[in-house]
C-alpha cells in the first residue's frame, strides 16, 4: 500500500536528511511553495498537486517545523502558479481554496483518501475520464502523452510514483523534509 501524507492520518515515522534527490530524470527537493516554482518545475508538461486543505494546513507546517506562513499566502501562491503555468493544472483541493483560484475549465469528482473530492484542471479537459480515485486518475495521466510531472505539494510522492512507475519523470517538492527523504529512500532507490 502506497502511504499517504494526509491532515486526517498520522505521520509516517520517517526520518530527515534528504533535502534534494535527483535520479533517473527525476526530482525531489525542499521547497516552500509561497515562493513560487523553481526553474526545475520548467521540465514538466503537467502539473498535480493534491493541495492542503484549510483544516489542514497547520498540521503540516507544524510537521515540517517550519513557518510557511498563512494559509492565505498559500492560497495566493497557487493562484500565481496557475496564472504562469504554460502546461496543463490539475488540482485536488477544498472549496476554501477553490475560491481563491482563478477559474477553472473542467472538473471531475474523484476518491482522495477515502473522501469524495473534486479534482480542478486548467489547460485540460478531465470531465470526461473515467477515474474515480486519485490514484485512478494519476494512472490514467501516466498512461497517456505527459512525461514529466510536477507536483509542489507531493507529501510521499504518489504522482512521482505512479509517474515512474510508467518509465516517466517527475519533479516533486515539499516543505516537509521527512516526506524528501521518504521518495529517496523507497521510490529513487
């Protein structure tokens, strides 16, 4: 079972010291997301981020043991990411979020851990896929014309797995040290 890194489950008892791992074509490092994407995020022909929920977002930050400021910095810092991105967006996130998001050109209701959510996109059209978990509609992504996935909010790199698992490429980043050093040890061995 692929672990997941969510507000609602316990942290993995994971270890620090990955702050940056490169293999293969592909990435993961530290990242604060409120200060935008890094030029490595420039490889990637699509973007998916199952982004924090309100409720959660200081759980995380106090996992990471960092300040990543407000849960309204975060808000905006995804908006400008989706302002800039030349390639298609897909994001998982609550309506809190949602509101402060440019909008959006299709929807598709999925399974996020357990919970039915709604799955945003920008520059693609996913009403029509026939996926009805996360992890279904990252199958399906992989599966089809992207090669690179980006995903700035990765927790334990499920995209990147699924990713790699279909001889594709992913960049990945997190504030969390541990979920770094999670991807390096079990999915960039």
């Amino acid at each position: 079972m692929i672990p997941i890194h969510s507000f609602r489950s316990e942290e993995l008892a994971q270890r620090t010291g990955t702050t940056r791992v490169e293999r293969d074509g592909c990435l993961a490092f530290v990242h604060d997301v409120r200060y935008g994407l890094t030029d490595e995020y420039d490889r990637c022909d699509l973007i998916y981020s199952e982004v924090s929920w309100m409720k959660g977002y200081e759980i995380f930050k106090g996992r990471a043991k960092k300040d990543s400021g407000s849960f309204k910095e975060y808000q905006v810092a995804i908006s400008r990411i989706i302002s800039r991105m030349t390639c298609p967006v897909i994001l998982i996130c609550g309506k809190q979020t949602l509101k402060s998001l440019p909008f959006y050109q299709s929807e598709l209701r999925v399974k996020l851990n357990g919970f039915w959510e709604m799955a945003y996109a920008w520059g693609i059209d996913i009403s029509g896929i026939s996926a009805k978990t996360n992890e279904e509609l990252l199958y399906y992504l992989a599966g089809g014309a992207y090669n690179t996935v980006g995903d700035f909010s990765c927790g334990y790199g499920l995209a990147g797995r699924i990713f790699k698992g279909r001889g594709k490429r992913f960049v990945m980043s997190d504030i969390n040290e541990k979920c770094i050093t999670y991807i390096a040890e079990n999915i960039l061995t």
